[in-house]
C-alpha cells in the first residue's frame, strides 16, 4: 500500500477554496440572469401600460400631441403618426432603447423604453458581486488556514505521540474522547495498535529473557560437567556419569534450541509441505512410537479413517507433543486416547487435568503447569505453543477442554477433513 502523502492543510484549503470559488461563480451568473430578465420584464411591463394608456386616450378622442407630452417620460418616448404621415414626438436618436409598436386603426403609436440605465445597473452589480466574491475567498482563506490547522491539531497529537513512542517513550496514548467520529475512530484504532505493538514488545523481551534463562541452564550444566570432566583423571571411576550428563544437559540444550528454531520458523510464516495426510495412520504410528518408547504405557488410537491436506512430519510432531505431554502428566501407570473423527483428532488422558483458569495460559511460551516435573523430563515449555502454531497455519485451531471425567482433553480441528474409503475385505 502506497500512501499518498500530500498536504492535508493545503489540500482541505484548496478544495474549500475551489468549492467556494464555484459556487460564487454560479451565484454571479444566477444573479446576473435573474436581474436581466427581472428587468425585461419590468421594462415590458412599462411598455405595456403605457401603450394601453395612449390607445385609450386616443380612443377617447384626446389629441394626440396631448398623449405625447402627457407620456412621455424620462425613460419612456411616444412618438404618434397619424394617418396623413405627421409624427407627433420625437424619437430618441442616442442610447439603448426597447422599442414597442400599437396600432389605433391608421394611427401607429411607437414607444421608447430607455435601457441604459439597466444596463449600467447590470454592469454595477456584476463588478460588485466580483469584488465582493474575491473578498470572499480572501476572508475565506485566512480563516481556512486557522480553521484547518485547529480542526487538524488530533492529526498532530499522533504525529507527537508516534514520534515520542518511537524515541522510547513508551505508554502514551490518545484516549479519545468520543469514538463515533472519524478522527475518534482513526484514534481508538491508533490507541489499539500501540496497545498490540507494546503487548507483543513485553512479550517478545520476556520471551527472549525466559528463552536466555533456559538455555543458561543447559549450557551451565555442560560447562560444569565438561570442566569437570577435562580435570578428572584418566581411571576415575565418575568418568563415565559425567559423559551421561554432558550428552544429557547438550540434548537438553539442543531441543530447546530446535523448538526454538521451529517458533521463529512459524512466525516468519514458514511454507509447510501440502500433501494428503491420513489422521488415523498418524496416530496408529504415534502409538507404535510410544509402545517402543514406554512398552508397558497404555495408549490407543481409534476413530475413522480421514486425510487432510497438509504437513505430515508437523502434524506427526503435534500428536507426538500431545501425547508427550499427556504421559508425562499421568505418569507410568496412565492411559492416553487418540480419538480420529471428520472434525480432526483428540488426545486425553487420565491425569490430573488442567485447571479452566490454565486452559488458555499453558499454551503460552515457556509456561509450565509444574515447572520441576518438566524440567527433569527436559521439556521446555514450548511443545504446546509449537503445536498451536503449526495447527493454526493448518488453518485449524488447538484447544485444551473439560473432560466427562478426570484427566484433560486437547481437540485438534482442522480444516477440509475427508473421509478415507477403505477397501472391503474378502
């Protein structure tokens, strides 16, 4: 999106301007039309009595020297000629002049209107409605200047508060006073961005801090136990414990950066592969991996068989994460059930269960319902925030739900689900 940056004071004044300039230029031309034909009618009018008035007094037998000197005005001529070609009045020979003609049997009766001094008139008000029009837009703009720059001042009350958000100073905000309006809308919409920018900055530096914290575990570890392993002598009999823990804290150190890699990877909207999964044989092989893992746990996968388009190896890393964690919580002596439907899939357990207040919260980064317990088995808190990621890109969601009965349930839903055909047996 490319954003026209143009002046908003000068283009707010310049279309003000332009509007108002129209609108005087249709004013003038309005009036000037209306006074025109008010004044055609008016001296039309004129014309009109005054030739009813001298065929009446011709008709009455008035003589028509009478009828032109009683008539004749300052702006109106008569002018009489009688039957034998005699004019009686004179006819104005200079100026602008309508002219009107009435018939009296033989007798022609020519009037004279005087249209100068309208037209003069016309000319005065043309010139005055042109002066005072550029007045008008003079006035006009000064005030648009001062009107525009008042009315624009929440424009510059962002502009300040990006400017000092950006030098560091955090927590301003505008607090609108009114969100039903344009400039309370953009600002309700401005404050909610900075709420969202500061969130994800908190988030981000407690993330990369809890991220630091826990590799500083590790790699401490694998320091203490390398140091310690260097200064041993060649026949201790510790020698061999202190390589077990060195493998240990440098797996441990290695999965975290692994999960690690795979957040930054989700975020940077990282292509995963597209191709027909079946749901089913993802949890049948789940199962396989667990029996081998843990031979005596019991786990069990049942549902319909579906395929779903998508990234098989991460959704085989979500159900494993999933059923990680759902043995780690219900230990040795637990179950866990990976149930397949046209929705997607679920893992549940026998476990203690999570509390309605942690459904959300254990989905977060780096959070553990028990933090030791997780710590000695090596996970890191990410497994569940990983899983929701990779799900979400699926265009699904993953959710942790109330169980009929003890234990916990996380119901994974995706989307485009498609029942599998199975071959019928002989």
């Amino acid at each position: 999106m490319n954003l026209r940056t143009v002046s908003l004071r000068r283009r707010v004044a310049v279309s003000v301007l332009l509007v108002l300039f129209l609108v005087l230029v249709a004013l003038v031309i309005s009036v000037d039309r209306t006074f025109a034909g008010q004044s055609s009618k008016d001296v039309d009018g004129v014309l009109l009595t005054t030739g009813n008035r001298a065929v009446e007094m011709l008709k009455n037998g008035r003589r028509p020297a009478d009828v032109v000197n009683q008539l004749t005005k300052r702006n109106v001529h008569v002018t009489v000629e009688q039957p034998n070609g005699t004019v009686v009045g004179t006819a104005p020979d200079e100026g602008q002049f309508e002219r009107s003609i009435r018939n009296v049997g033989r007798t022609k009766i020519t009037l004279y209107a005087d249209t100068e001094a309208i037209s003069q008139a016309q000319h005065r008000l043309r010139k005055l409605l042109l002066i005072l029009g550029l007045v008008a837009i003079g006035v006009t703009g000064l005030l648009i200047v001062v009107v525009v720059r008042k009315a624009l001042a929440p424009l510059d009350a962002m502009t300040s508060l990006a400017q000092a958000i950006a030098a560091g100073h955090r927590g301003g905000r505008l607090n609108p006073s009114r969100t039903d309006t344009e400039l309370g809308r953009t600002a309700a919409a401005f404050d909610g961005m900075l709420d969202s920018l500061e969130g994800s900055e908190l988030r981000t530096r407690r993330f990369v801090a809890d991220a630091a914290h826990e590799l500083r575990t590790p790699i401490t570890g694998v320091q203490a136990v390398a140091e310690a392993l260097v200064q041993a002598p060649v026949d201790s009999p510790d020698r061999d414990q202190m390589s077990f823990l060195l493998v240990r804290e440098a797996r441990r150190a290695g999965r975290l950066v692994d999960d690690l890699l795979a957040l930054a990877q989700l975020d940077a909207g990282y292509e995963m592969q597209r191709e027909s999964v079946d749901l089913l044989g993802l949890a049948e092989a789940e199962v396989a991996r667990t029996r081998f893992v843990a031979p005596d746990f019991d786990i069990a996968a049942e549902g319909v068989p579906v395929a779903v388009v998508g990234d098989g190896q991460r959704l085989a890393q979500v159900l494993a994460n999933l059923v990680d964690n759902a043995r780690q919580a219900t230990g040795p002596s637990g179950s866990v059930r990976i149930r397949v439907d046209l929705t997607g899939f679920t893992v549940s357990d026998n476990g203690p269960g999570v509390p309605e207040a942690e459904r959300e919260r254990i989905f977060d980064r780096l959070v553990r319902l028990d933090d030791a317990r997780d710590r000695r088995s090596g996970g890191s808190g990410l497994g569940l925030a990983i899983a929701r990621g990779v799900i979400r890109a699926h265009g699904g969601d993953l959710t942790c739900e109330a169980s009929s009965e003890q234990g916990a349930v996380f119901r994974v839903r995706l989307p485009s689900i498609n029942p599998v055909a199975t071959p019928a047996r002989v």
